[in-house]
C-alpha cells in the first residue's frame, strides 16, 4: 500500500527535477531572508544564481548544529514570528536546546510525511495507534499523532511513562501499532510480564521505531518477544522529527528518504568531501520544502549510505541503510572504531543475557578503556560463579573476534540497568571527569 502514489513513485527524472526547482527557490529564499545562510554563503563565494544543476548542491557550505545553538532561539528561522505555528527544541546533552519552527505548511508536510510512513510499515485507517513517544517539545509524540490522524486511524496519545498503566491501555484498546524508542518496546514486553500478561497475546502488529540507534540483531528479539513486525522510522528535530525516512513492509530493508522534501548526501566525516552513492559516510540533509526554519546541507553526524537500487515497492525515493549510529557516539578503542550497536548486535546473540546494557568508557593515559556492561537473565544469574566467568569471557571474546577490540565485561544482575521511557542511554563517558578529577 502506498499513501501519495503520485509523488511516491515519481519516475527519477521527474523528481530530480521537482528537487531542482524546489532547491533553487529555497536557496533564493534563504539568501535572502536569512542573514545567517546570506553570510555564510557569501564568505564561500556562491550566489543563489550558481545552482544550475542538483551536483551544484555540493558548492555550498555546511550548517551545523553549533550555527543553530550561536543562533539560538530564532536567528535562521526563515519568517516572522506570526506565520510559525508550532515551536519544538531538542535537548542538547549540553548547553541550550535546539530550537525549530514550523509553519502551517510545515505541519501540513510533516503529517504528510507520516502517514506516509505509517503506511509504508504497514499501518492503515483502523488501526489504533498506541503512540508512546513522549508528547512535549521532542517531536517524537506530536509528530507521530500528526500523522497518525492525516492517515485516519484511532491514536492514543500515551506518550512516555507510566508504563503500567500503557500496558492495561494496550490490552483493554485493542492497540494494533506501537510507536516509541526500540529500547522502550522492550521495557514494556518485561513490564508487561512481570502483570502476568505476554504481550505477545495482545492485538499488536506493527511497531514502528525510531530516535535511537538499533540493530538488525535487537530487530529480530523485538520481533520475537512482542510477535510483531517492527519498522524502523528515522528522522531528527533540526530537519523535521520523525518521518524523514521509514522502511517499507515489503523490504524491510532500508528506509526511503522523501526526496521530494529532501535532499540526502554522504560525506566523508574528516574532510567533507561527499561521497559516492553506496559508501558510508555522514548523512547531510537539505531540506526543499521547509518554511519555518530551511536546513541547507545540515550536517547530522548520523552514519549511514545511500541504496541506490530500486526497491520492490515500487517507491521511487532512495533508501538509508538502517543508522550505524553517530559519529559523535563512536568510539575509538585502541584505534579501532566502534558503534555502540554493534557491540548490541554481538550481545543480542549470546544466550543467559537479556538486551540490556550499557557501556562504560574511560580513559587510562591516552588508551580509551571500554568496559560492557550487561544484564543477565533470572537463570543465569542464579547459576555458579564458575559459569558466569564462563559467559563473561565468551561475550569478551565474542566482540574481539567481530570487533577486533578487547573490552572489560561485566556482568550485572536482572534489571539493574536503568529502563528509559525515551532514549536508552548506552553510553556512559567517564573521561572527561577523568581528566578533570586527578
Ligand atoms: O529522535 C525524532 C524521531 C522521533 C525519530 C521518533 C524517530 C522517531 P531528535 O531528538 O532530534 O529527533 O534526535 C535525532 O536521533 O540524529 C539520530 O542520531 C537519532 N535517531 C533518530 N531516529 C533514528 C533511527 C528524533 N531510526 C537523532 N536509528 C538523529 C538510529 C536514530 N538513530
């Protein structure tokens, strides 16, 4: 099933070109009402005007996060105050928040954007959408309700917390599609059974999740332990929340971007340079549509390439490879760069641990040390010192042998690692308060 089949299936050509008159509008648009895109072009010496053709793109410069936080709240928004009507911000693990805004045609879009992907994981008018991403200025809930309503099914505004009571409003609604962080989903199968009730047993068919990093691995126990399908969705708040890509139920292999909104690009991290379809790289948006606040080449430091085939769903609009994770999320241990769901998908294979973990990286002199921390299950836990050694040293060799880096593992009791109602905190940096104490 297809939402929009007219701009869903748009030969190549046709939407290479609806790209290119939407580009050249939009960089008009902010060279001139954005003294911020107006500057920083003019300091890398390109004009509207030279943007002939969609491989002109690469001519102009960056934005970044930290060009939102100097100007922050409302220094690239595009229009006046009076047209924006809805005001979202993310927040930054440090300093203020992000902020963005939108105008009623940005909304208009985004819920379009949505339904459209609800429907490519397949969900439908019928359904009743239990939509646990928190409600708030992340734009998890509200987008996710946007959208859920333009496609005409039943939503449950949730959002996050109080997950007992989302479990009794599962089971008693009859909710057929989940919508919340990977990581939740799996919170809410353990609360659920610690009611007594398998969730499996419930209406649940689809979940479509999204705003953390997740593995192929971890993919398949979500599957298996909520007896569903579950959908990747990604997106981010400086482009427009969720909805920006989703996979398609008939592939369940890639998330197509909606290049009639954006233009994707992969560049090489260290020098900026972009890359050639297929290759792995950092994700750099531009968005063509957008009023409230344009996005011209946002660098969004999440990994991932481009599939350039076309898919067997008949869409027309290229394809993510599910997110390897961000740059700034990487780690280099002794050299070598690890994501942190890669270590996942080593755990999510190894039996007597459940899909809980943390990692814990510290510094010793110029060495990054990394130790996993991981929860076993009720049995395992109970069983000798002598086996849990055992399990220890094969989860350490497991991840050298797939990884190529040697880390600490510990092995912590069940439920010891705290749940999140949003976004798992995977990583704990120690280093710099290392640095910092002695
Ligand atoms: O997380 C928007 C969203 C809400 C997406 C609900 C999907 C579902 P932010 O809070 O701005 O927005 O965080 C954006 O989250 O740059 C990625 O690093 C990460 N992220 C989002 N979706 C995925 C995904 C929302 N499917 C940041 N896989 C992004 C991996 C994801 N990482």
């Amino acid at each position: 099933m297809i939402w929009n089949d007219e701009f869903e299936t748009l030969p190549r050509e046709a939407l290479e070109s609806l790209q290119l008159g939407r580009l050249q509008a939009m960089v008009q648009r902010v060279y001139a009402m954005v003294p911020f895109y107006k500057e920083n072009f003019d300091r890398h010496g390109v004009r509207p005007e030279d943007i002939r053709t969609l491989a002109d793109l690469q001519r102009l410069p960056f934005t970044l996060k930290q060009d939102m936080r100097d100007n922050y709240p409302y220094g690239l928004f595009s229009v006046p105050l009076e047209q924006i009507v809805r005001i979202h911000a993310s927040s930054g693990t440090t300093g203020k928040p992000t902020v963005v805004g939108y105008t009623r045609r940005d909304i208009d879009n985004w819920s379009e954007m949505m339904a459209r992907s609800f429907v490519a994981a397949g969900a439908h008018r019928g359904d009743v959408i239990h939509n646990a991403y928190g409600y708030g200025l992340f734009t998890g809930g509200l987008g996710a309700h946007y959208g859920a309503e333009k496609l005409g099914a039943s939503v449950i505004p949730m959002s996050g917390g109080n997950t007992r009571k989302q479990i009794m409003i599962m089971k008693d609604f009859g909710s057929t599609v989940l919508t919340c962080t990977p990581s939740y989903s799996l919170f809410l199968a353990e609360a659920a059974r610690e009611e007594g009730i398998d969730i499996r047993d419930l209406n649940l068919r689809v979940g479509i999740f999204g705003a953390e990093p997740w593995s192929e691995e971890i993919r398949g126990q979500i599957e298996e332990t909520l007896n569903i399908k579950a959908m990747d969705i990604y997106g981010l708040s400086e482009i427009l929340g969720p909805g920006v890509a989703i996979e398609c139920v008939e592939a369940q292999s890639g998330l197509h971007i909606w290049e009639d909104h954006f233009i994707p690009e992969i560049i090489d991290p260290k020098t900026g340079e972009v890359l050639p379809a297929g290759e792995l790289g950092e994700l750099v948006i531009t968005t063509i549509t957008k009023e409230g606040i344009p996005m011209i080449r946002y660098r969004t430091r999440d990994i991932t390439r481009i599939i350039d085939e076309p898919c067997i769903c008949g869409r027309t609009h290229r394809r993510l490879q599910r997110m390897s994770g961000r740059s700034d999320d990487m780690l280099i241990i002794r050299g070598v760069n690890v994501f942190p769901s890669q270590i996942e998908s080593v755990l999510v294979g190894i039996e007597g641990v459940e899909p809980h973990y943390q990692l814990l990286v510290s510094r010793e002199g110029t060495l990054d040390i990394l130790e996993v921390q991981v929860e076993v299950n009720e049995a395992t836990f109970s069983d000798e010192i002598k086996i849990l050694q055992e399990l220890s040293k094969r989860i350490q060799k497991e991840i050298k042998d797939m990884l190529g880096v040697t880390c600490k593992v510990r092995l912590v009791e069940p439920r010891s690692i705290a749940r999140s109602e949003g976004k798992a905190q995977r990583v704990v940096d120690l280093r710099n308060q290392d640095s910092g104490g002695a």
